[in-house]
C-alpha cells in the first residue's frame, strides 16, 4: 500500500474510533480497530481439500471424562459443517456415515477410514487433552488437538500436519458455573474448537478470536 492511501486509511481509522469510543468497551474497541485496521480475511494454510470428496474423524489420545465422551464426535459434526460451507465445491462426507463405519471396524491408522469410504482425502483431529473447568465454580474450557490431513488418492499420504496452540476459552477470564449449564458451556467450546480447526481450510478472519471473552460472558 502507498504512503498516501496508508495515511488516509490511518486517519479514517482514528476518525471512527474517536467517533465510536464513548459506545464500546475496550474490548468492543480493539474489535473494532482490527478490523478496520486490516478488514480483509487471510489466506487457507492448506487449501487442497476444494472440490475434493473429504471425510472428518475425530479420535482422543486420551481418556474423556464420562461427561464429555461425545465430545469428538460433536466436534467433528462442527468441523464438518463449517467446510461444507466455506471450503468451495466440496464434498463433504455425512458424519453419520463415518461414525457408523468407525463405530462399527476397528482401525488404527485415518487412511484406513478414507479408503472405506472412498473419500479423496482425510482430516483427523486427534484431541489430545480436553477440559472445561477451572476450579470448581468457573468454567473455562482448555484442548490441545493435532490436525492431520491424508491424501487417500496418494496412497494415504500425509500432506499437511499442524499441532495447534492449546485452545482456551475464554482466553482471559472464567465463566461463573452458576451463570451457564455446564453442556452448554461444553457446546460454545466445542463450536470454538472446531472453528480453530476448520479455518485451516479456508480464508477466514485472524481476529475472530479476540472477543471471545466479551462473548462468553454474555
């Protein structure tokens, strides 16, 4: 960008913020300068899955609470839907239809689920820890999870791995227990988690995440 078209962009930007700072809060106000600061959503890391037949396994490394042993299957229903809609002619396999066939075989390895229903490629989300107290009273939900995505075209090929940071939310502050049903608080969480997993896959904004502390105490 040019000296004068960044010049002007800064003056608009602090124009709206004097114009808009007596109606936030200084975390509406950081939302707000992001995104009129940058506005423009980024690139995938891995955009290979477009026009691809692709299936979502979930599977923890790690033993869930009895509270949350559906966890991995409500996450990969969430990530599933959030590429069915973003990812561009994609081909998304019904959840119901990989969890049946993982439910009902044993396999050990993502490219195995792949070649059974003949998808094109294979996300795995492996979760790696999960949690959604703090304490007693508060909640405040922690993952680690690893994505991995197979081409099953290749032979079952890995083309891309990330290990993400952990995931906490809110990032910042607890939620009391006594303002939120504990499978609701686990249900925000989830969507959050699959959100910072399906991203990946397609532009999105950087700064979604930053308000998520405003958010979670609404």
């Amino acid at each position: 960008m040019d000296r004068p078209r960044l010049s002007r962009r800064i003056a608009l930007v602090l124009t709206l913020t004097l114009a808009v700072l007596p109606l936030l809060g200084c975390q509406g106000l950081l939302v707000t300068v992001m995104y009129m600061m940058h506005g423009n959503n980024v690139d995938p890391d891995f955009a290979e899955l477009k026009g691809k037949k692709v299936a979502v396994v979930c599977r923890p490394l790690m033993t869930l609470q009895y509270r949350d042993t559906n966890v991995t299957r409500d996450l990969a229903q969430h990530v599933t839907l959030l590429l069915d809609k973003n990812v561009p002619k994609i081909q998304i396999i019904d959840q119901r239809k990989v969890a049946k066939w993982t439910d009902e075989n044993a396999w050990e390895e993502y490219p195995e689920v792949g070649k059974a229903l003949k998808a094109d490629m294979v996300v795995g989300v492996d979760l790696e820890s999960f949690s959604i107290y703090q304490g007693q009273t508060l909640y405040q939900g922690k993952a680690n999870a690893t994505i991995r995505v197979y081409d099953c075209s290749k032979g079952g090929k890995l083309v891309f791995e990330k290990i993400l940071p952990q995931s906490v939310y809110p990032p910042h502050s607890g939620v009391p227990a006594q303002d939120r049903l504990e499978a609701q608080f686990r249900r925000e969480f989830v969507a959050v988690l699959a959100d910072q997993v399906a991203r990946h896959f397609y532009a999105h904004d950087p700064y979604v995440d930053v308000a998520q502390d405003a958010q979670a105490l609404r």
